[in-house]
C-alpha cells in the first residue's frame, strides 16, 4: 500500500470512531479534541516524508488542525525548502531499500520486480524487491529526446534487451513490451520466443497488468525494426510519432494473445529502457 493509503484509512478509522464527517471545515472545537485522542495514538506509525508532495498538500496538510503543530511546521519545511533533511525522529519507511535509482517519470519501483519476473518467466512468483536480477537503465524519454523515430533509434538501436513503457493520454493505462533481441537494423521481422506485450489498466496498482507472451507459433513475427517507426511488436506498433496503432494482418494477429491493448490511441509518453543482467 502507499502511505497515504495507510493515512487515508486510519482518518476514515477516527471519524467512524467519533461520528464525525470527513469536512475540517465543519469541525467543532469538540470534534477536534475527539479526533485528536484516537488520532495520536498513531500519528508515530505514518511515514508522512514517503508521502508525496501534492498528496500531503491535498490529503494531510487540510487536516493540521488535528495534526501537531511541531509535525505540521517540519513537513511543509520538508517539501517547501530544497535539500531539507528529516529533522524528527520518525519509524524508517516501509519502501523496499533497493539497489538501484529508478529513472523514470512514467513507472515506480514496485513496477520493476514484475518486469524482471516477466522476462524469467516465473509465472505467478515474483521476485523479491532486494533480490532483481536486471539493471533498468533509461535509454529514451520522448518528451525529453524528441517524440519521433529518429530519436527513439538514435537512443535505442543496438543496445541488446530493452523494455518500453507507454502512457495512453487521458488514462492511467500504461502499454509496454519485452524486446529481448535489440532494435538495430532496417532489416524487418526478427523471430524470438521471449518477448511480450502487457497491458497495466492503473499505473498505480500493479495487480490491473497483463502480458502477453509471443506465440512460438507465430515467433517470427515478434519483433519488426524499422527506421521510419518506434517499437512495433507484432500487429502492434508506434508510428514514429505519438500514435499507436494494432492493425489487422491476418499473418501476424496471432502473435500476442489478446490483452485488451486498444487499437488506436495516442500516447502522452514513452521510455525505453536498457534490460542488463546483474
């Protein structure tokens, strides 16, 4: 769970306890003394530094009333100034201490144990967050490199095993794919039974993803490379620009089963990053 999950549920907790409704503004005197007492008792337990700032600013910072003074002043002093150090004694967060910097705007951290359990193919067993057998290292942003096909080869082509990522604009969907090969050459079609496409309905909860294994049936037609285009798996593929399409061939439609990626959609942004075995 995320923090503010976690914070979010013992406030919904309180005011159930005191009958109160979910308006600060509302409040009495009396609700915030009731509020208070149940409210302390836990206040040590929530790792308000792992809460991200817009969420503090909108879900925590509208309930200062009830918060101590002295927690209020050293968070917003936290998100506020630059470089400013954690100043209390707090619990130690519950986010996995991994190994590695995840760069990427588009996915976090709990998304990389499913990635590389992906690639190994371990089924419904994930891999422990300390234990990742992959380095993921950012090759290509396509709001920071230049959103077309020139860039994305320039960045990518002939770097060995890379994984994409997409955002569809306007969702919380994000689409990506498993190339196991590499994306140099203008050469066509490249055959291999380990790559896949998945599908993750909300970027935020990792349980929405699906992949697709390719068809060994169909591998020759897992991986396409051409220079006029972004990564194209299958009968699914970038135009070289923001707009993604699954076309229909009747050769290639069975490539990758069906896991409800859209046919047409635009993206809003993509990274490709680098796959190296530890």
């Amino acid at each position: 769970m995320e923090e503010i999950e976690i914070w979010e549920g013992l406030l919904k907790w309180c005011f159930f306890q005191q009958n109160v409704i979910n308006d600060p503004t509302k409040w009495s005197k009396d609700d915030i003394a009731n509020i208070e007492k149940p409210l302390h008792r836990f206040i040590h337990l929530i790792r308000f530094y792992d809460i991200k700032p817009a969420d503090f600013f909108y879900k925590v910072y509208c309930y200062k009333e009830i918060l101590p003074q002295d927690l209020i002043h050293n968070l917003l002093e936290f998100h506020i100034v630059p470089n400013t150090k954690i100043k209390t004694n707090v619990a130690s967060s519950r986010k996995p201490n991994l190994k590695f910097k995840l760069d990427s705007t588009l996915i976090e951290s709990k998304h990389i144990p499913l990635f590389s359990s992906w690639i190994d193919k371990k089924g419904s067993s994930h891999y422990n967050t300390n234990k990742i057998p992959y380095e993921f290292k950012l090759l290509y942003r396509s709001d920071r490199d230049g959103f077309n096909a020139t860039s994305f080869h320039r960045n990518c082509d002939s770097k060995g095993a890379t994984i994409w990522i997409a955002k569809i604009k306007g969702t919380t969907q994000l689409i990506g794919g498993y190339n196991p090969l590499d994306w140099g050459g203008d050469c066509g079609w490249k055959g291999t039974t380990n790559s896949f496409l998945f599908h993750i309905m909300d970027e935020k909860n990792v349980s929405s993803a699906k992949v697709s294994y390719v068809n060994n049936n169909n591998a020759r037609y897992a991986i396409y490379c051409n220079s006029d285009r972004g990564p194209h798996m299958g009968n699914f593929y970038c135009d070289g620009i923001n707009h993604w399409i699954v076309y229909e061939n009747s050769d290639v439609n069975l490539t990758y089963p069906n896991i409800s990626i859209p046919a047409s959609f635009t993206v809003e942004n993509y990274e490709v990053f680098q796959v190296i075995k530890k």
